[in-house]
C-alpha cells in the first residue's frame, strides 16, 4: 500500500517546527552537561573522568567504567597506606593497660631489688662477728662500751645482738656499732665494701699510727693466704 505524509509549508509552521528542534537541542545539552556532572560524582574529584561518547553508550555503562577506574585507583594505593600503616604501628606500638601495669609493676620491683643491693653493699654488720656498742641512749645508758656478738641481721645494715657477759639481746643499728679488733693472729672476718669482703683471715699485725692493719686472708681457693695491707679498722672484725 502507500504511506503519505503531509507536510506543512506554512511559515508560521515551519517556524514552530524549528523552534522546537531548538528547545530539542537545548533539552540534548542540558542532558550532557548533568550527566558529566553525576559522573564526576561517583568517580571522585580526584579522578578525571575521560571524554565519553554519549550518543553510542548508556548513563549505566558510564557510571559501570568510572566505578572500575575508582576500584583500580583503591587498589593501587592500598598497598602504600598499609606499608605506612604498619610502619607506623611499629614504630609506635599501643600496649594495653594490663601490659603497662604489669611493666610499671616490673620497674616497681627492679628498683627495689637495685636498692636492696645497694644497701647489701654499703653495710657492714654480718653475724658471727664481735662488735662494741655506741650509742649512750641504748637500754638508758646500760649497754654503752659493752661487747656483742651478732647473732643475725634482720634487714641490711640492722643488727639482732647479744651481750657478751649478760646475754641480754636487742636489736640495734650497724650506725650505733663498731667493729672489735683481737690480737695479732686471732682469727678476724673482712667486712664492708673491698677486697675478699666475708672472707676469714688472720690478723697479722695492727698499724695503730694509720689506723690499719695487715691480715692474710684464710680462705678462697683464689684469695687463700693472700696478704692484704693496709686494711681499715672498720673493715675488720674479731670472730666469736
């Protein structure tokens, strides 16, 4: 059969007709730009989209190629904001507070154990050992000069003592004590900070004029008959 189309020669037609295909045209455009405008959206200012043409592809398949260039772009970077990431953490690792707690209870106990050495060290007073009481002010003024035999030490540097010739006992301060010496060939003990410190030795003779004395050491297989002179008074002390 036959198909006829009539056309419209009126200007006034034709007029409209053309102002639509403008109103058409400008519809296009206005569709162009929004849709670049949701594509910058969904991939990011800081991708480029690329040039597309619209009129051989869909809104779907833009979106689909711009998503696929944001989820490369992800995935080129992980690896620097993990290597960053865990570099960071090892310089700067986060303890939880039980670790904290137990650590500052750790330094707690060292500190307490390097001061226990420090005052193992520094005393004297060791049992075994014959001293002579100071203070004026022990038993009212009743034990000042008399002689005592060290029985134990509680703590360092505090001493659990017996009269010789009453056998009272009490405990008193190595501060308030000195050391006794016996005559040349008695046995004595080498205390306090020095050389062969609790060794045995033998007095071998007293330097009054320097306060000294001269003592072969007793035992120690490496320290066995070792002559040791110029020895403190208060680094030697009669045995009983």
């Amino acid at each position: 059969g036959w198909f006829l189309q009539w056309i419209d020669r009126d200007p006034a037609a034709v007029a409209r007709r053309a102002a639509r295909g403008e109103d058409q045209a400008d519809d296009e455009e206005r569709r162009r730009r929004d849709l670049k405008k949701r594509v910058r959206a969904v991939a990011g200012d800081d991708l480029a989209p690329e040039p597309t043409v619209l009129g051989s592809s869909s809104f779907d398949d833009v979106v689909v190629a711009t998503s696929k260039k944001k989820k490369q772009a992800r995935r080129l970077a992980a690896p620097a904001f993990h290597a960053t990431d865990e570099a960071s953490a090892a310089a700067a690792p986060k303890q939880p507070p039980r670790t904290k707690m137990l650590d500052a209870l750790m330094a707690q106990d060292q500190r307490r154990q390097t001061h226990q050495e420090e005052e193992t060290t520094t005393t004297w007073v060791c049992p075994g050992i014959i001293v002579k009481i100071l203070n004026r002010d022990v038993g009212g003024g009743g034990y000042y000069k008399k002689k005592a035999r060290v029985l134990a030490v509680p703590v360092p540097g505090v001493a659990r003592v017996a009269i010789l010739d009453s056998g009272d006992e009490l405990q008193i301060d190595e501060d308030d004590l000195e050391t006794v010496l016996p005559a040349p060939g008695k046995r004595v003990r080498l205390v306090g900070p020095g050389p062969c410190r609790g060794q045995l030795a033998s007095l071998d003779s007293i330097d009054e004029q320097n306060f000294a004395v001269t003592v072969v050491v007793a035992d120690g297989e490496a320290d066995a008959g070792r002559r040791l002179d110029g020895v403190a008074y208060e680094r030697v002390a009669k045995v009983g």
